[in-house]
C-alpha cells in the first residue's frame, strides 16, 4: 500500500487504514467535506447517506427496540411480576468497570421504583469470575428470588443448575461468547448467545443491562404504573453509567455503542452524578468528559477496587449521594490504584526479564510468561502492555503456591486469541474470553506445554506479516488544510475509541523549525511547509526515545503522523499538530 516506506523513528510502518472510493467520496462531499473524510467513511463501512447521517448524529430515537433481543419478553413478565409482589431482588456483577457500571444502573432504576434489591460482587481473588454455587446459596438463604446477572452468566453452567435447584429465577444479561449449549436460566439476554438475530453484537454487558431496563419501563408504562402516583425514572439520566463502562469495557464506538457512549458523555458533563464528580476531582479532570479519559484515567480508578479484594467499592461510588461519602470512596481508590500501579510496573519490569532471560522475544509469536507470586488482579494489565510492546499475542500467567496457574492474555489486531488458547484445551482447567482478550487457568505442570502449544498455534494459524508493528493513519492532508475548521470537523466524529478511532493525518515533506523539551518527557515543535506555513505541535512521551530524539535535532524534512486538535490555553484557542509517530524523508 502507498506510503508503506521504510520503517519510522518509532521502528513502525506505516499502514493507510482505508483507501477512499468514488462512493464514498460522494458521500462526504455530500456533507460537504474532502475526502479525507470519505477515506473514514470508507473505514467505518458506512454505505449510504442514510448510515452517514446515523454516524455523524448518533441520537437516542435511532436506537434499534429491546423487544429485538430473544428472552427480553421472558426477562419482562419476570420483572414485573417481582414489582407487582415486592418480592426480593439481587444483581450479580463482574468486578471490572462493565460489571460495576451496570451493577450501578440496575440499583439506581430499582431504587426509583422502590424494588428492594441488593448487589454480590465476587472477590475476584477467592471466587473468580461469574455466578458460583456458593454465591447462589447465600442469596437463595438471604430471602432473594430473583437474580440477574450483569455482564456475566452466559456459560455459568454449575451455578445456575444450583439457583434453579434452590428455587432462584435467575434472568442472564451478559455479552460475552457462549457455548452451543445455554445454561439454565429463566431467560438469558445476550446479542451473542448462538441463535441470536440481533445485528448488534458489540454491546458491552452495560448496555444489555440498560436495555433490560428499557424493555421493562415501557412494559410499565403500558400496564399504568405510573398513573398511581407513582414517578417514572428517566433513564436517559443514568446513560453516563452505560458510557463509562462500554468505553472501559474496550466495546467498539459504533452503532448502537455510539448512541449510548455519545449521549452519556453529554449527560456526565450536566448532571452533577456525585460519585462521579468526585472521582473526576481526585483525577483532576474537568467536567466534561472525552472517551480518552474514562477510558486511561477514570476506568482504571473503577477498577483498582476489584482488582485488589475490594470489588464492590466501585458500585457504592456509583450509588451513593451522600458527597462525602462519594469524596471518602473516590480517595480510596485513588489510592488503590496508585497500589495497582505500583504493582504493575514492578510485574512488568519482572516480565520483560524473564523473556530476554529465556530468548522469548525473538523467538515466538505467542509468548507465555509465569511466575509465583505476582497479583492476579493485575496480570491483564501487564498482558495488554507487553502485547503493545512487544506486538505479540502475550498471556500472563500467576502462579500460586499450590501450583495452580491463573492468566489472562491480549491479542495483537488480525490474531483471534481465544481461538489459539481452544487448541490447548485439553491442557487447560478453564478458558474464556474473544478474540482480543482472554483468561484461563492450568496446572503448573502443564505450563511449558501450554506455551509450546501456544506458540505453535499462533505460528501456524496467522501469517507472520501480521506481526509488524504498524502505525495506522486515515490519509494525507496537505500541510495548509491543518486548520481550525479541519479540527471542528473532526470533532463531529467523536466519540473515539475502538472501532471508531481518532484520525490521524499524514503531513510529508515538513521541516521542523523549532523544537524544545518539556517536562523532561514530552517534544513541542513549530512546523513550516516549503510555503512557509506554520503549525504548533507537540509529541507527548516521547523523550528520551528516537521519535523525540529525532525531532530534537531538527530534522531537515520529516513526514509527520498525527491528530488535528484544537488546543485551548490562557482562553485562546489553536489548531495543534499531536504527533504520534515520525520518519526521516
């Protein structure tokens, strides 16, 4: 493909994501813009004016009916038959930010209608993820009836044989793959349960939760509910909930996705959410929120309680409007998350050890690392940040002292990670996950053949091009077309995040007319053209390292990959070059 040089300061190619074409051409002018904009709509598949319009004014009408989804209408009559009879209710939750969020959402709709109603979330070390046998009995004695599960459930076979035996209705709501054969439950809710028509399979567990919710407030509506005196809740006011834990969720910001994640990151910056604020405050952010943020600085704040045995703090946070308590909850986690990091880098520093130890870098394409000792609550973390680095498929695996093993792996793009680990199986006591991300858990004495088999696997299913890193743009702009309007324009296709990611513009042929250091980490620029146009940049992190060494010394031509921003300072406003990678010319 065009542009495919040799490789960048950052040792990456350069990869074009999507040619445009003539109807997508049509399609953005249109709208009135270039194609560089129809190169995007082509990447986004976007076929017809009809879907154009959708993507640039994602609005809450355009959102597909709940009644779509199999067993919504079982999960509904269950629901208000509950209602109806005051019976008990619990919400079983994941630990992670997709779990919390939706455990949050369910408590504050059932709270509006006066429903009593708890919520279990599993300690991630002790019990591990999903419904459990064990979980199931405590709530069958507390007096509960009905249980729905919140980003989990779909393939927690023995604990809803148990519910079921114990006379609990358990209503499923989740997102994750599952198995040919369903677990019992009164009703499982899931775009992605096999015999699924639902066209939207990439909801995160949070926005299967909300449109539970969805279907059973218009079920009460029509049966009068809300005619005695009582308020119906607006569920609109809770869509920040669903934004948060679909961009933390990693969920692609497309169709139904980008409806929910647009309108909940407006109603994050109105309402005045009060665990929320205070979060925002401890992490020193503003108050309207951008996808970026939740998804590197308020997510993993969420997560750092389940991840070190406190998994329900999250969901208190969420709930509670009492400020103070908010403030109280949102420090802990700040400081949890600190602990978390700390954690991470020290496993990290440990990992790339062992591998350069053992020669696995350069030796295989499905790398396995182990050892006794380290957090399980942080080896996805670790996992996700050597697959970056390392652009491998990575698991991660902590072994305790008993020679039990629990890991969790990341996928590289184009590789299917949970496909690779079902090869082993027979070498596995558990599996799960999709194509990007996965856990499981082994016998310390089946570990070396699992990472054999691993590799081998790996080697054998992907072609090794895939394996280059890559640094991807939308398409060339002409250095004078950097401007103001560019990046209003560009504003219009947010929310960012997977599937709908940032564009990134090619600039060639540039010089760099002034560059200094800032912060000892980050290099600000000024940019000309042979024309003598000028461009404020600025590559974050990138000192000390070739990129920042490179723009440092002034280059005397250099392509440039980067995002068009406009930069707010002291009350001015300027178009800014954010640059994420660069080349010699």
């Amino acid at each position: 493909m065009k542009n495919e040089k040799a490789l960048s300061w950052s040792g990456k190619v350069w990869r074009q994501r999507h040619e445009a074409t003539d109807l997508h051409r049509q399609l953005a002018a249109e709208q009135g813009l270039n194609s560089f904009f129809a190169a995007i709509f082509a990447d986004r598949a976007l076929q017809d004016r009809h879907e154009v319009e959708a993507f640039l004014q994602p609005r809450l009408q355009r959102l597909p009916d709940p009644a779509q989804l199999r067993d919504m209408d079982k999960a509904v009559e269950r629901l208000l038959r509950l209602i109806e009879d005051g019976e008990a209710l619990a919400i079983f939750g994941d630990y992670d930010v997709d779990g919390v969020t939706s455990s949050a959402l369910m408590v504050r709709y059932f709270r509006a209608l006066s429903v009593a109603v708890q919520v279990y979330i599993p300690d991630r070390l002790t019990e591990g993820y999903g419904p459990n046998p064990a979980a199931m009995a405590q709530l069958a004695a507390e007096g509960v009836r009905v249980v729905i599960t919140v980003d989990c459930g779909a393939t927690a076979y023995e604990a809803l044989a148990t519910a079921q035996q114990l006379g609990l209705d358990v209503i499923v709501t989740d997102h994750h793959q599952m198995r040919d054969e369903p677990p019992l439950a009164w009703a499982l809710i899931n775009p992605n349960r096999p015999d699924e028509s639902f066209a939207h399979k990439n909801m995160a567990g949070v926005g299967v939760a909300f449109y539970l919710l969805m279907a059973l407030n218009r079920a009460l509506r029509q049966k009068g509910w809300f005619q005695e005196g009582r308020q119906e809740p607006d569920l609109k006011r809770w869509l920040d909930l669903v934004a948060i834990g679909t961009i933390a969720d990693v969920a692609s910001l497309t169709g139904v996705n980008r409806i929910l994640v647009t309108h909940g990151l407006r109603v994050a910056a109105e309402t005045g959410h009060v665990g929320l604020r205070a979060l925002q405050q401890v992490a020193r952010l503003g108050t309207s929120l951008r996808a970026g943020q939740v998804a590197f600085q308020l997510g993993p704040r969420i997560n750092a309680g389940g991840r070190l045995h406190r998994g329900m703090m999250g969901v208190e946070l969420l709930v509670t409007d009492d400020e103070q308590k908010a403030q109280q909850l949102a420090e802990e986690l700040e400081g949890y998350n600190r602990e978390r990091q700390a954690i991470e880098e020290r496993m990290l520093r440990r990992a790339l050890a062992l591998l350069e130890e053992a020669g696995e870098v350069d030796n295989r394409y499905g790398i396995v690392v182990a050892e006794q000792g380290w957090h399980p609550g942080v080896i996805g973390i670790v996992a996700s940040r050597l697959a970056e680095r390392l652009y491998r498929p990575v698991i991660v695996i902590a072994l305790d002292a008993e020679g039990k093993g629990k890991g969790s792996g990341r996928s590289i793009p184009g590789i299917d990670l949970l496909a690779a680990i079902e090869d082993s199986a027979s070498l596995l006591r558990t599996y799960g996950g999709h194509r990007a991300a996965a856990g499981l858990s082994l016998d310390v004495q089946n570990l070396a053949a699992f990472a054999q088999a691993f590799d081998q696997s790996i080697q054998a299913r992907f072609q090794p091009g895939l394996f280059d890193p890559v640094a991807y743009y939308d398409g060339e702009v002409a250095f004078a077309e950097v401007t103001r309007q560019l990046a209003q324009r560009l504003e219009r296709l947010q929310p960012f995040g997977q599937g709908n990611p940032e564009p990134v513009v090619l600039l060639q042929n540039v010089r760099v007319v002034e560059a200094r250091l800032l912060k000892e980490r980050h290099v600000k620029c000024l940019l000309a053209d042979q024309e003598g146009n000028l461009l404020e940049a600025i590559a974050f992190s990138v000192w000390p390292g070739r990129v920042g060494e490179g723009l440092l010394a002034g280059a005397s031509r250099v392509d440039l990959l980067g995002n068009c921003t406009l930069n707010v300072y002291r009350e001015q406003e300027k178009v800014q070059l954010v640059v994420k990678d660069a080349r010699p010319v």
